[in-house]
C-alpha cells in the first residue's frame, strides 16, 4: 500500500536520472510553491537538540537560529508555530520550552528526559486534540523515537498517549556513536558521561540503551519504525557520510525500516569515488545548512520504486527536513 505521503504528491523526475527538484529560485509559500496556511491552520513543530558536553544549550542560537529563520523566509512559517525545546540545566533561557524539571544534566538517563518530553507534548497538545510535528537533532531523537515508544509500550510515568504526524531525525545515533565509552562512572573527568555511554553499542561497551531499540530479527517486533508502537507516524532519517560523531548508516539505521531515508554522499555511486562534491554536511552542518539544491544526496522511500535514488542537486538537510515535516509532498520519484 502506498504511504498516505505520496497521495497527490507531483513527481518531478530529472532526464538524467530522478533527481530531486531543485527550483531556480525557493519560493515563500512553503519551499516547494505551495501554501502551507495561516499561522492559525498550521501544526507546531517541535525542534529537540541534541547532547551538549557544554550546556545550557542555546536553542535560539546558535543550535537552531539558521532553521528557524530559513523556515520563516522561504518556508512561510510563522515563527508562532515552531517551539524549540531545551531540557538541560540553563536552557530556560535560551529555549521556547523547557521539559520536565529543567535541571536535567549529562548524567540524567535519556529515557527520563524522553519520558518529560512525552508528558509535555501529552499536556501541551494531544490534550487539547491537537497533532505536532517534530524535527530532532542528534540525541534529540533518540529522546524522541523514545517518548514515542514508552507511551505506546505504557513504560512507568509516561503519558497515555501522544499525538504525533511527523518525525524527522538529523544525524541521530539509532545504532550508537562512532566513539563512545565503556565506563561513566570511572573518572568524573573523562567525558563518559551516562548519556553518552547510553548511545555506545553494547559491544563497545554501552550501557545496552542502544541494542533494546533492536531487540530481535527486523521485521520482527523489533521495535523498529515499521512495528505497532511507532504506526501512524510518518518517519525521515536523515545522516551523513561526512559525519565524525554518527556514522552514516547509524543515522539511517541500516536494515531497519523508515519511510524515508536520506543520506548525504558525495560517492554517489558507492564505487570509492567521489562523483560531486557539497558542502561539508558535519554532524552539526545537519542542522544548519540551508537550500533548494547542490548537495550529494542519496534517498530512498518505501513506497513503489523506491531507490535508492541519487543526486548531484539534492537539498540541503534544512530543506529536507521542512519537507518531510511539513507534510506538504516531497516530491520524490515514484
């Protein structure tokens, strides 16, 4: 059956080979020429950051600054409708909204940060009938994918539901870091902080958070994208092979189901050799970049024909974002 996402949707198919559309000029109706509505019609996003070695996280700033000004310019958002979210110790004062107790440091387990984040969107929205967005950089999806999770699977002090359409996740470790470390209670001092021993693999010596996101065979009630728990949402992933902290196939969680997938290469046809060249897509550049084309991109979808498709004209992980968040076509091939 086709994702309700591709209903309606136009195709825009380059003669070179199924390229994403990537207009002369981005249009202020949406970053696609379409309306997306009033302020009043349109569903709020969330934005949820990542791990900071460093926090407060200034959400505002320098986290979330070139996203939130790109989607009110080109993508006809008012600034109303996009909530940035802190949890950190500090980030009130940098952040829209603050979950939970707001004194949550490195330390604190980021299924209890996921179980605030769920309360707040329970409390804040599903209560009041009303659908969110989300776009989650880095650990802010793994907060996500567990808020998620945890209502649905009824964990201890989560929320009897949440109402959620979108979800886009920037470079978030679905399988773990690159480097992560094996003992956070060794040395005070020596970065192994809880959360960052949480998102290493349990072989690299994590702490098994990791491996319970993939319990078992794919396809399998793995809790996977495709299971139960995770129905009716629509899921991105989107990473990049120039990413030192998550790996590419971390970030798209490879072998294991999303709607869509996009990843940021300049080796396009996975021959060992660089066939364009972009920006540098960093872990940090996913929440960033801005643009309607000139990125490396390799995508895939899971409806009919669904790739992997390739392009030397992709979108920027901003635009790629807006897309699949807003819900208003994408405008990949079929």
């Amino acid at each position: 059956m086709i994702n309700r996402r591709w209903r309606g949707a136009v195709a825009t198919i380059a003669a070179a080979g199924l390229a994403l559309s990537a207009p002369a000029t981005v249009q202020a109706s949406g970053l696609d020429g379409r309306e997306i509505g009033p302020a009043a019609e349109q569903k709020t996003m969330l934005l949820v950051h990542g791990y900071n070695p460093d926090p407060p996280t200034n959400c505002n700033g320098s986290t979330w600054d070139a996203a939130l000004e790109y989607y009110q310019e080109a993508g006809g958002r008012d600034r109303s409708s996009m909530r940035t979210i802190g949890y950190y110790e500090g980030d009130r004062a940098f952040c829209d909204d603050v979950i939970g107790d707001g004194q949550a440091d490195r330390e604190r387990p980021i299924q209890e940060i996921a179980k605030d984040f769920a309360n707040y969107i329970y409390a804040e929205y599903t209560s009041k009938g009303e659908e969110v967005d989300i776009v989650a950089h880095s650990m802010g999806g793994l907060i996500t994918r567990v808020a998620v999770l945890g209502t649905r699977e009824g964990w201890s002090g989560f929320p009897p539901r949440v109402a959620v359409e979108d979800i886009v996740t920037l470079g978030t470790p679905h399988q773990g870091l690159i480097n992560g470390c094996r003992n956070p209670d060794a040395d005070p001092d020596d970065k192994c902080t809880r959360q960052w021993n949480q998102m290493t693999p349990a072989g690299e010596g994590g702490s098994g958070f990791i491996d319970k996101l993939h319990e078992s065979a794919p396809g399998r009630n793995d809790r996977g994208l495709d299971d139960p728990w995770a129905a009716g949402i629509d899921w991105s992933l989107v990473s990049s092979l120039e990413d030192e902290t998550v790996s590419y196939y971390s970030g798209i969680d490879k072998g294991y189901f999303a709607h869509q997938k996009y990843g940021y290469d300049e080796d396009l046809n996975d021959n060992g050799v660089d066939e364009c060249s972009d920006p540098n897509v960093s872990h940090a550049n996913l929440r960033q970049l801005t643009g309607a084309g000139g990125y490396c991109l390799r995508y895939w979808h899971h409806g009919a024909d669904g790739g992997p498709h390739t392009t030397e004209n992709g979108w920027s992980p901003l635009k790629v974002a807006f897309k699949a968040a807003t819900y208003k076509g994408d405008d990949l091939p079929r």
